[in-house]
C-alpha cells in the first residue's frame, strides 16, 4: 500500500499566475511586509496597496534567515515560481505547445497512480493554448496503464463558495474527467473544505462518479455555505489529506491542522 500525504494549500500555491519583477519598483508604495520569523515556512505572502493585482513575497532559505523581499504583479502566465525557486525541475512533460506552463502542467507515474498537475490559472486565461491543454490531458487519460487517477489544480470545478465559479475550467475539463473516470480531483482557491462525488448527471455516491475535494492549508479561511454536491463541508477549517493507494482500493482521509479527523471516503474498483 502506499501514502501520499497532501497539504492541499500549499501543494497548490505555485499555480497563482504571477510573474517576478525582481528589478522594478511598485507601482504603488505597499503596505509594511510581516517580518520573517523562526518558523519553518518557505514563503510569507504580504498584501500591498493594490490587492487586485499586486502581492509582495518574502522568501526564505532556511529557519531564521531574514528573507528577501520581491513584488509581483498577476500576467496570464504561472512564472513567478520560476525566480528564485523553480516550480518543477524533474518532470518537465507539459503540452509541448504550452512553453509558458511546461513546468506546471506535468503528470508521474506512482506505483499504480497517475498524477497529473493542471495549472489552471493559465488555463483559465489563456483561450489559445487552451486546446492544446485539453488534447494533452484527453491523451494522458486516454493512455494510462495505471488503475487509479489524481488531478490535482488551484482553480476548482466546483467551489466551496457558492459566490464563486469557474465555468471555462469545469467546461473544458469535465467531459474529460467523465469520459475517462477520473477517480480523485483535489482543488484549491477556494479556502474552505468541500468533498462529494460528482458523476456525468450530477452529485453521486462516492463509487458512483469522480470524487472533487476543495481544501485549504493556510491560515487565510473563508465561510462555506450548504453545498449540493458535497457530502462534508468545513468552514474556516486547516486541512491536509493522506492518501492511501491498493490495487482494489484507494483510501482518502482529512485531518484538521492539529491531526484531528475531518473526513473520510474509499474509493473501490474490482
């Protein structure tokens, strides 16, 4: 059997769609950044004056070192992680066609699982390269000699906030998702916990049709309202996820930041 364990949130930050500009200076002047402190996180986001499309990012090496700052402003493409910090140096199996995410869309074979990544804010933003994206993905599940299949995306299908909505990425992806029956969809975005099956009609039991999860790792939690397709919801909940691989079966567990357990399902196949 095998593990895979998921902090949701953070698994997924490195799809924002922002792009350094290591040498230039905001537009605006920002608001003062958090300092770096001991604790061991890699990255401390800072809001500035202009939040719609203006962040600012301390990153940090190791514990205890103070950090360098860099402004960032949102572009249709995902290279902000690029510099410093590569998104994904060992894959690099993106659509051919799609330079700008070459390294955030890829996918890997694990003992039985396929795992494919979907930069979805590019994929939202970028309406050429879309169809290049979808004959990607249609031909990485059309041939996947493994039993078991996980995408995992920021942008999700379906959204733990029901003010929130992302027709282009549930249009282009779903049909695919139905056709080849994706077992496990993980999304972020959306900073609250949903999970439910979904099948080609609608919600479904959890064998019925493809299981989404929307979770969030970080601090940063919204409210979730009642959701028709969900089975367990939790507002303004931490969480991460373990994932437990077999032949027959696929075991997916919740636990809250403190290690408590939120949620539970097991996925089967003969």
């Amino acid at each position: 059997m095998k593990t895979l364990t998921v902090a949701l949130g953070a698994f997924l930050l490195g799809t924002s769609g922002l792009a350094p500009l290591a040498a230039q200076t905001p537009k605006s002047a920002p608001v003062p950044l958090a300092p770096a402190s001991a604790e061991p996180e890699r990255i401390i986001l800072n809001l500035t004056a202009d939040t719609a499309h203006e962040m600012a990012v301390t990153w940090r090496s190791a514990p205890g070192l103070p950090g360098r700052v860099e402004y960032a402003v949102a572009t249709p493409g995902p290279d902000f992680v690029k510099a410093p910090m590569r998104q994904d140096a060992l894959t690099e199996n993106g659509p051919a066609g799609v330079p700008e995410a070459f390294e955030t869309h890829w996918y890997t074979d694990y003992q039985g699982l396929r795992l494919i990544s979907i930069d979805s804010p590019q994929f939202d933003r970028n309406e050429v390269a879309r169809a290049q994206t979808i004959a990607w993905l249609d031909a990485l599940l059309a041939h996947n000699p493994n039993r078991w299949t996980v995408l995992f995306l920021h942008f999700p299908l379906f959204s733990s906030d029901p003010a929130r909505d992302n027709p282009k990425v549930r249009s282009a992806r779903k049909p695919l998702i139905d056709k080849h029956k994706v077992d496990l969809v993980l999304q972020g975005h959306d900073h609250g916990y949903a999970r439910g099956a979904i099948g080609p009609q609608g919600p479904a039991a959890d064998d019925a049709g493809t299981t989404y999860v929307v979770s969030v790792a970080g601090p940063k939690m919204y409210d979730v309202a009642e959701l028709a397709w969900a089975g367990k919801s939790a507002a303004r909940t931490q969480a991460f996820q373990v994932i437990d691989v077999a032949p027959h079966q696929l075991s997916y567990k919740a636990y809250t930041a403190n290690g408590e357990p939120l949620d539970a399902a097991v996925l089967h196949k003969p």
